[in-house]
C-alpha cells in the first residue's frame, strides 16, 4: 500500500515539476499589478442536481431510481496591502431512493476552511500561512445493504488541521503550494459506540475477561506531523474549469512515512448562468481507517479482516447553481 501511495506522489511531482518547467506559459505569469481590489469580496450560491430513471415495459430491464443533491458554498476574502485572509463553508447532502430499496445516502460534507497569509517582503513570491480546516458529516453513515449499526455519525468522525507554515505562489496565477512542518490534526469520535471500538484511530475501550469495561475508548486522538498541499484552476476553455486540491499529510510518531491522501479534481462546464455541469474525482488514503475489522470479545484488541485501502468517488452531475452575489449585482444596475 506504501509503495502505491508514494507511486501516486511521485507522478504528482513529476507532473508539477514538467509544469513549472514551462516558465512561458500563462498560468505562471507573475501579475504586474494585482488585480484584487482591497477590502471584502464574497461568494454565496447555492445548487440542486436532480436525477431520475423510470422503465415501463422496457424489455432490457432496468429499475426505477431518483436521486438528488442539495450544495450551498459561501466564501469570504479580506485582502491588505500585505496580508490575506480567506475562509470557505461547503455543505453537501445526497440520497438516493431506488426501486422496492430503501434510501440511501450518497453525499454528505460539512466542510470549513480558513487560511490566513502574510507577506514577507514586497517582491517575494513566499508568504507565511497559517491554514485551519475541519470537516464532519450531518448524518449517519452505514455499509449497505445493513443499515442496524452505523459506521459513521456526525462528530464520528470529525477533523481538524491547525498549521503554520510558507506559502508559495499568491502572486502567480491559479497555482499555489504550502509546507507546514508543525500541524495538529485532531480526530474527533464523538459518539461512544464507535469510540469504545477503536474507530478512526482512537484507542478502544479496555475490558476485563468477564467483559466489564475497565476504561471507555477516547473521543478524541491527537497527532502533529508535517502537511503539504498543492491547489491549482485553470481555465482550459471557455466556461470550463479544472480545480484540483491534493492534500499530503504524514505524522511523525505513529508509522512516520503512512502518508494520508486527500485529492479531489473537479471540472466544472457552465451551460449558462443557471445551469452547471460537474465532472469530478475524490481519491483518499488514511492509515487509520480499516475496511473490515472485528474486535475480540476478551481482549477488545481490533484484528484487521481487511486494511487501510484507496477510497475513490466518481461524480457526474447537471444541476441548477444559483449565485446570489451575481443575482444581487443585476438587480443593482438594472
């Protein structure tokens, strides 16, 4: 698993690395002039996909299905003459509802993030940054087709990251990097049941041979190691967007070198103003979440059926974006 992870890494690099090579192109430019106006500027919308299947007759066979997602994102930006601080809300809830099936959940995000930089000199590209994010979900998560126990609560599990470090490449376009070699990551397990087994990394409950819990399993694991991110958007044609966001993460006492993956890539089409359509990919890698676990009844010590593996989420997706800054802004000069 290590060597496909650092496989995922290297070609990541290299990748960058035949990019930054190309010192000509635009997306490396350096801005003359900034062309942020100072203060606030903010982004509020909000979006519905609605998705439906229907068969009569249809003698391929089929069955019936509906399903929907409901996003808001709002993002604020205060820009100085020497420092910038930005911070982002996304929510996301789907379900699905398929023939003679129960509901099924097929999206759910609470995600914050709040990313703070200053600069250290007036011609420097480097900044110093402090990041804080935290996500969660709203609802309970389970392994289909069992619904009797949960996997997954709100708060169960829960994730902050708090860093300071540099920042590269605010004054060059749509391309930046940050390092933090000291950054707190706390995971939250805030629901007993999934505590008391260990999950998402916390230590389990310890119990007697007779079963008797002798000490609850924690609700909260601390970790500090190093962060490294990489954002990047570019527009590649007209009214179509590539965002790519990859998140590094390894800590330096438990399995230093374990590196957690996060990278998501969206491409966003704007069919017009109201209508959006979304190709993505959320590919994820964390040591401490097993596959398939079970703990032994005297001992709870957790025995691995099935490890740590490669999460990955395709998404497809024609729905309706309302942007309420834009829609504000007409009404003013009409």
């Amino acid at each position: 698993m290590k060597k496909s992870l650092w496989l995922v890494v290297t070609l990541f690099s290299l990748s960058t690395s035949s990019l930054l090579a190309s010192t000509d192109s635009l997306m490396f430019n350096k801005n003359d002039k900034d062309s942020v106006a100072l203060g606030w500027r903010t982004k509020n919308e909000a979006g519905l996909l609605l998705n439906q299947v229907s068969f009569t007759n249809w003698n391929s066979g089929g069955t019936n299905s509906i399903s929907g997602i409901v996003s808001a994102k709002s993002s604020a930006k205060l820009k100085q003459e020497r420092w910038v601080w930005t911070s982002d809300l996304n929510l996301k809830y789907g379900l699905n509802k398929q023939q003679e099936a129960g509901v099924k959940k097929t999206e759910d995000i609470i995600e914050i993030n709040s990313n703070f930089v200053s600069e250290t000199d007036s011609i420097s590209n480097w900044f110093y940054s402090a990041k804080l994010s935290f996500n969660t979900q709203f609802s309970n998560g389970y392994k289909y087709p069992n619904k009797d126990e949960a996997i997954s609560r709100f708060l169960a599990p829960g994730y902050l990251f708090f860093g300071m470090g540099m920042e590269y490449g605010r004054k060059i376009e749509h391309l930046s990097f940050y390092a933090s070699p000291f950054t707190l990551k706390t995971t939250f397990v805030m629901d007993d049941d999934l505590a008391n087994k260990g999950a998402f990394g916390v230590n389990p409950a310890i119990y007697d041979v007779d079963g008797n819990m002798l000490r609850k399993g924690d609700n909260i694991k601390q970790e500090v190691g190093i962060l490294i991110t990489n954002k990047y958007e570019e527009t590649i044609f007209e009214n179509i967007k590539l965002n790519s966001h990859l998140r590094l993460y390894t800590d330096y006492v438990n399995s230093f070198g374990n590196i957690d993956v996060d990278w998501e890539v969206n491409l966003g089409m704007e069919v017009n103003k109201f209508v959006k359509a979304t190709l993505g990919s959320h590919l994820r890698y964390d040591n401490d979440i097993k596959m398939d676990s079970k703990r032994d009844e005297v001992t709870n010590e957790e025995i691995v059926i099935e490890g740590p593996n490669v999460q990955w989420k395709q998404i497809l997706g024609v729905g309706l974006i309302i942007d309420f800054d834009n829609m504000s802004k007409s009404k003013e000069t009409s």
